[in-house]
C-alpha cells in the first residue's frame, strides 16, 4: 500500500483541484499599482518620527493585501507608506496601525536575526528585472535584517549592506523609517527626461494578530515574488559614487605562541550604478561562525553554509543552479551546485603525513569580483582569486606540502527578456594548481567548467520550462588522474565496472552533465518533473559542490494546497516532495523511492507535517567503496515534525523519524527536539538536541587493496583484505549532540553571543560477514570458528586468515565560542571572539555513551582568542 499511496494522493488532488477563484482573477488587489517618490530637498533624520515636511509631499501607497491567514483578502491592519528621494538616498516612511500597541512584539537580536517579532520589510527590484531584488527589514526595536532575492522566488539573507533604519512605537501601532543610499542599489539611470521605474513592495508581518500582508500580491496560488512587484516611480536620475574602503586589523592568539597582528582591506567601487567591483587582500575569516558537528557514516562529502562576508556579497551574480530535489539511500542531489565559493580558501587536499598537522584551511592572498548589470541588460558576475600553498609540519619540524598555490576564476552572465519571463545564462569556471614533487601526483593540475542554462515561464506564469547543461575537463599527471578518478562520487575503478576503466597512462578526464524539466508553478495544485543524466567522468568539485556521476535519472514533485473555512485549520496540504528513479549508464538502478506527505496548519498557529516514504531495492555503485555493485533491500522512513506556535516568545519544535530497512537488519530512531526561549526583550536562548540509535547492517570494516594511485583518504582509510575478500559488520551506532546559544542584546548595534555545541558518538560492532553474492545482497555470516577477537584486533580465519583493527570507536566533541559585537558606525565594527574546539576520537572496546557524554564537556583542545577593529571609509 505505501508505495502506492503518492500516486492515490495526486489522483485525490487532481480531483479536487479547480480553477482560479473569480476573486483571484477579478480582485482589485491584485491589479498592477504604482507609488511615485518625491523629491525632497531638505534633510531627513531617521529617527522613526516621519515628522518632516516632506513626508506629506508623497502620495501613500495603502491597501495591502493578506498573505496569511486569509490569502488574497484586504488586510485588516492599517499600513501606509511613502518614499522620497534625494541624489544620494532613497527614504521610506511606514506607518502601521495596530489597535493592540501595548501587544506589539519588540525584540533585540543580532543583526540580521529574523526573530520573533513584528516586522516591516521593504523590497526593491531596482534592476526591473522581475527577478531580483533587495530587501531591508527592521523591527520596532530598530533591528535591522537585509538579504537578496534570487530567480524570483529564492531568497537569501546572507547579503549585507550598509544602510539606516529607525522605528518608533506610540499608542496606536509603530513607525519605521529607512534610508536607504542610491549605491547599495543597482540600477539603469535613464536618458534624461525619463523616470526610473522600479519593482516595489512593502511587507508586513504581526505576530499577536498573525495576519502576514504585504503591499504587491504575494499569496500562495499566485507564482512568483519579485515578478509580482508593484511599480515605484522615480522623477530623478541620482548618478551615486561608491568608494568603500574597510582596513581591518587583527589580533590573534592561542596555545601555541604570543599573539600575532595580522591586518587587510575590503574594498568596494561603483564603476556604475549597476556595476559594482569588490576587492579584498588578505581578508580574515577568524570570527565566521564555527561550522557543526555531524556525524557522517556515507562516503560523500557534507555541505557547508558558506558564511564568509567577501563571498556572500553579490551572490545572485554567481549562481547557477543544478540541484535536484532527490534523496535516495542517503545519497541527496539538492546541495549540487557549479559555483561552491567554500572550495576557494579549502582546507588542504594532499596527503598528510601520521604524524604531521596540517592548517584547517588554504590562505587567500587575495581576491576580486566584478557583479552586477550591463547597459545591454546582461545580469554579469566575475569572481578572480589566489591562495596560497600549505605545508604540513610535524613533531620533528619537518614539513610535507599539502597545498598548492593556486588561482580560481569563476563567470556567470544572463540575460532576461520578456518583463522576466524568459532568461538565457552561461557559466564558466578555471582552476589552476602550481603542482609540483609529490602534489603532481596526488592533485590535479587545471581544472575547467563551462555550459549554459534557459528558462521560460507562460501561462501568466503559470507554467515554467528550464534545462542546463554543463562540460567539465580536468588535466594533470597520470597518477593525480587516476587518483580522482577512484574518488567515491566516480568511482571509475569499480572492479565489476569494466566500461569505467580509464586508458593506462590518461592525463585527462571530462564529462557532461544536462538536466530538463517543467513545472507548473501558479495555482492551488503544483508539480514537476525533470529528466537528468550525468556521465561518469564529469566533476565540478574543484570549484563546486558534487556527489553523484554516472546517473540516468527522472524525478519529480506535486503539492495540493487548501484554505478551508474551519474552526481548527487555517490550511492543509498534501503531495509528494521525493519521486525518482534512476539508473547508471550501464542499465543498474540505483534509485527508486516514492514517498508522501500531509501538512497541518492549526488555527492555534501550531503546525504537523507526517511524511511517509518507500525506497525499493536497488544497487548501491558506492556502498563496497570500489568493490562490485551490492545489492539492497527496500527501506521505510516515517517521519514526524511538530512545531508550536512560533508569535510566541517561546516556543518548541520536535523533528522525529523512524527507517527500517529488514532485509539487512538496518534501523534509525532519531528525535530532533528544540526550545527558543525568550526571557526578555534583551535576553534569548536557543536550546537543541540530536538523539539518534541506529543499526547498519552491513558497515564495511575490510576490502581488498585499491588500485596503484588510488586516494586511500577517500576510501575512508580502510583495512585491507585479502583480495575478493569484503567484510562488514553489524554497527550499532548512539549520538548525542547538544546545542545551546544566548543571545545578550544591549543595542540593536551591540550583541554579546554565547554558543556551544557538545556531541559525543559511541559505535560497537558485532555479527561480522563476509560477501559472497553482491548481485543479490547475500553475505556469510561469520562463526565463533571463524572470527576471534582480542583488545585491538578481529581475526579472520575464513578462507585467506588475516586481521584488521577493531572497528569500535567512539568520539567526542566541544565546540564552544563567545562573541561581542560592536556597530559602531554603520559598517564599522569591533569584534572581540573566544574559541574552543576539543576532538577525541579513538578505537575503544568499553566506551559507554553515558561516559563519553559526562567526558566531554572536560575535553582539552584549542583555544584561539582575537580581536578584530573594522574601520569603514566612504569617499
């Protein structure tokens, strides 16, 4: 039944579905609007008062339009806003009404912190290009957040900018007010005469009412976000400089010796209103955020949020997008991407040496990018950058290279037609290594990307069609090619592969990657299917971000979505979010999963997802790590997410799941529980757990010695068996891992944060097997006459005798940090950070989870304190 229960739930969906409502055609809401600036000639003061003059000069904008609870229906709270301008900034004004003031929700955070709270954004797609757009948020307390959309509907908060934003709250609601400079923005100035005419809207959202509105449509059944702005007219044609210069200088010490200064420069140049050149020489990422902890049992890499100011800025110039939403066996294609800016500054890839340290990542002497929008209306970025080599050192003092200097190129270009409708793009990417010694061999020395991408939308889009397609060509010695080629997501050295074998002695290896789909993107019922293929050889991993070659495949996504008139739901959804299937291109599949889901929203404004999925037996191409294709059995996940209400100050959210895979003894219980506390206005903390207990059936423990040049590291460091010989065992595996962050706001510009993350792992194995048929899965489980252990060695005396290490491990790791920040000029900072990071992994035969968690918060490790002063010049 549970396989098929997505395709009863679409047929259930298709039945149920019917056009648009009249009132979604015919409402005037929906109709274009258009707000013009005034010009004004006298100072404003951002205070939050909107008590000059000049304000009454505008014409408001007014009737917004719910987003939430009611969609499409006039919103209920009064809010108006107006805009003037002068030659160097764009002022907004927003009044907004609220009958119960004294229940107006006033946080403090972190800049940037979208927490619980009343909002008021203001979007602007100054590019007109329906695409794109800035967003600049502040809260009553006077909270600023900023961030990007990006292809219409994908919004990122990772872009920043310098700008200003006050609020004042009286008897009657509150007022935001902005100024926002003409050189944060990109834009076309006009031949003389002619006004610019910008995308706009204004977004409101009000926590004690719950009613979400905003000044544009944007509801549920309509597609798109930016494409749906309304209009702002501008009688001007401001012509702004931008010269930007952030010096910074740093101070930094830990364990190992006296503090060292370091210092760089950030720099930013308006070449044009919509061409903008950012440079940084030797920038510091000292006080980005320390990335989790995760525990990871597969062969493939994890996905890190890049987080780095220099690479977040201008970021919609740079994206290409090649994800899929598709997971099967663990093995995800959503993360998948051309551009990865966290390869740029990597941490080393060569080998290093037992006994040796390497640096946690390459320095950037230096890098350069060129972003924005051409006269010709080509949306353009170019990003240009050099590290430099990294050795490692050991005890003794002697050192082994383990990074080579190295210079990255990256160019992105498209071109929208059609009021954004229809959009053309290339891409390419360049990576050169200085390899030399023994780096020759391990590294590859150039590394190039290139392709193309289009989509149209029609329909009033309704409808939406895109494909890409991409080339990939790496070149280097004979061994640093073989060595890639043996890396888990080719794994070209597959001993019952014959067609992925490379020629003896090649120095090249290239690919070809190209995906297609159609969506329907616009009313109450949505889907999509997509076809792609990606041959063996293709790789982006020298600048992007990759886990899958060698794959046929077809996926797709449907979602229902209803708003009924019931005293217990505000809406209710269905549909299927993980349908695939796939093959390599030698005819084995290697994915078939179908699942389906049902999400509430209660009027209580809690929310419950249920989602239940169905993965067939397939044949795993990575799982023997080199070794033949193996076999596996179906497998059953039920997943379960409760969240209570979120406009409270506090609130709790559980994420639970449950898989269970028979045929090889496999199962995952995992709970995810999570607190956000808010003690005061001034004072929050977020509380989360992982809890997990699972069983792998069948975890490689031995395989037979790879193949000359083979990169050993990627192969997970494995025991060698003798040859033939693949033995897995039964692992159980206990985690706990704990996250706990205080948020101590002093000011909208001062924040002091405390965070540490706690996470420990106990693994024992047990039931170990040899493989004897991995077309059908089977395996021989091994007897007391056959396996004997000691403290540290399993012996195998089943055919060929040998003996390999115990498997058991258990592992433990703190992560702590403190970090004070100081605004103290808009874009000037001071920032004082602490922290600490303990690793304790080893091979163990008693370890005990409740032992390994009192263990940790005591575990030594590296203390690194800085202080870091960013000065900002504007000229």
């Amino acid at each position: 039944m549970l396989p098929r229960l997505p395709c009863l739930l679409a047929v259930a969906a298709l039945c149920l579905s019917r056009p648009a409502r009249a009132d979604e055609a015919t409402n005037p809401l929906f109709a274009p609007r258009s707000v013009t600036a005034a010009r004004t000639h006298a100072a404003i003061h951002v205070d939050g008062q909107l008590d000059e003059p000049a304000w009454a000069t505008a014409a408001p904008g007014d009737r917004f339009i719910q987003q939430g609870p009611k969609p499409g229906e006039a919103a209920t709270l009064r809010t108006e806003f107006r805009v003037l301008f002068d030659d160097d900034a764009l002022y907004i004004g927003v009044r907004l009404d609220d009958p119960a003031a004294h229940a107006i929700e006033a946080p403090l955070g972190r800049r940037d912190d979208e927490n619980t709270s009343d909002w008021c954004f203001v979007e602007i797609d100054s590019r007109r290009d329906r695409r794109t757009a800035f967003s600049f948020g502040v809260n009553p307390a006077g909270l600023q957040v900023d961030g990007v959309f990006i292809d219409d509907t994908s919004y990122d908060s990772s872009w920043n900018a310098v700008w200003e934003a006050a609020a004042h709250v009286d008897a009657t609601g509150w007022t935001a007010e902005y100024r926002i400079p003409f050189s944060v923005l990109a834009f076309h100035t006009p031949s003389p005469g002619t006004p610019m005419r910008w995308g706009i809207n204004v977004y409101r959202s009000n926590p004690h009412s719950g009613e979400v509105a905003n000044w544009s449509p944007r509801v549920p059944q309509l597609a798109g976000v930016v494409s749906l702005f309304n209009e702002l007219v501008i009688d001007g044609a401001p012509s702004p400089r931008r010269i930007e210069l952030t010096p910074y200088a740093l101070l930094q010490a830990d364990h190992a010796g006296a503090p060292a200064p370091r210092g760089g420069l950030d720099a930013n140049l308006g070449l044009t209103p919509s061409l903008g050149l950012a440079a940084t020489i030797l920038p510091d990422f000292g006080q980005v955020e320390a990335d989790p902890t995760q525990l990871n049992l597969t062969t493939f890499e994890l996905f890190q949020q890049e987080r780095r100011p220099f690479f977040t800025e201008g970021i919609d110039a740079f994206r290409f997008d090649t994800s899929l939403a598709l997971v099967s066996r663990d093995d995800s294609f959503a993360e998948e991407a051309a551009f990865y800016s966290r390869r740029i500054g990597r941490a080393p890839e060569g080998d290093v040496p037992g006994d040796a340290t390497a640096p946690l990542a390459t320095d950037i002497l230096g890098a350069a990018k060129l972003f924005g929008q051409t006269a010709s209306g080509w949306r353009t970025g170019v990003l240009a950058a050099a590290t430099r080599g990294a050795d490692a050192t050991a005890a003794d003092g002697t050192t082994t290279p383990v990074a080579a200097a190295s210079e990255a190129v990256i160019a992105r270009a498209v071109r929208e037609a059609d009021h954004g409708n229809r959009e053309l793009g290339v891409f390419a990417s360049a990576l050169h290594r200085q390899v030399d010694g023994a780096l020759a061999d391990q590294l590859t020395r150039d590394a190039v990307t290139a392709g193309g991408d289009a989509r149209i939308r029609w329909d009033d889009q309704t409808y939406e069609a895109r494909a890409w397609s991409l080339v990939t060509d790496q070149r280097g010695s004979a061994a640093a090619i073989a060595r890639l080629a043996s890396e888990p997501w080719h794994n070209l050295d597959r001993v019952d592969a014959p067609r992925l074998h490379l020629a003896p002695g090649a120095t090249q290896l290239a690919g070809v990657a190209a995906d297609a789909r159609l969506a329907k993107v616009g009313g109450d019922l949505l889907w999509s299917v997509a076809a792609r293929a990606i041959s063996p050889g293709f790789d982006v991993n020298s600048l992007g971000f990759q886990r899958n070659t060698d794959w046929l495949l077809a996926a797709g996504q449907w979602s229902y979505l209803q708003f009924p008139t019931s005293a217990w739901l505000r809406s209710w959804q269905v549909g299927s979010d993980n349908l695939g299937v796939g093959w390599s291109w030698g005819g084995e599949r290697r994915a078939a999963v179908a699942d389906a889901y049902v999400k509430l929203d209660f009027t209580n404004y809690w929310d419950a997802t249920l989602t239940a999925q169905h993965e067939f037996a397939v044949r795993s191409t990575e799982w023997l790590r080199g070794g033949p294709a193996l076999a596996l059995p179906r497998r059953e996940d039920v997943k379960i997410s409760i969240h209570s209400d979120t406009r409270r100050t506090t609130f709790a959210g559980l994420d639970a799941s449950l898989t269970h895979e028979p045929g090889s003894g496999s199962y995952a219980l995992a709970a995810e529980p999570s607190l956000t506390l808010r003690v005061s206005d001034h004072l929050a903390g977020i509380l989360g757990a992982t809890l997990e207990d699972q069983v792998v059936g069948w975890q490689l423990v031995a395989a037979p010695a790879p193949p000359p040049h083979t990169d050993v590291g990627a192969r997970g460091d494995l025991p060698v068996a003798p040859d033939g010989t693949y033995l897995v065992g039964r692992l159980h595996q206990r985690t706990v891992a704990l996250s706990l962050q205080t948020d101590i706001a002093i000011s909208p510009r001062f924040i002091i944060q405390l965070y540490a993350q706690p996470f420990t792992t106990v693994g024992r194995f047990g039931r170990f097997a040899v493989l004897t048929d991995p077309g059908a899965g089977r395996f021989a489980v091994l007897g007391p006459g056959e396996i004997r252990t000691d403290a540290t060695q399993l012996h195998v005396m089943r055919g060929a005798a040998f003996s390999v290490p115990r498997p058991d491990t258990s592992q433990r790791t703190l992560i702590a940090s403190a970090v004070a920040r100081w605004e103290w000029s808009p874009g000037s900072f001071v920032t004082a950070v602490w922290s600490h990071r303990g690793d304790h992994q080893i091979a163990t035969t008693t370890a005990r989870l409740a032992a390994e968690l009192g263990d940790v918060l005591a575990e030594p490790g590296d203390d690194i304190v800085l202080v870091k002063l960013d000065w900002r010049f504007a000229l």
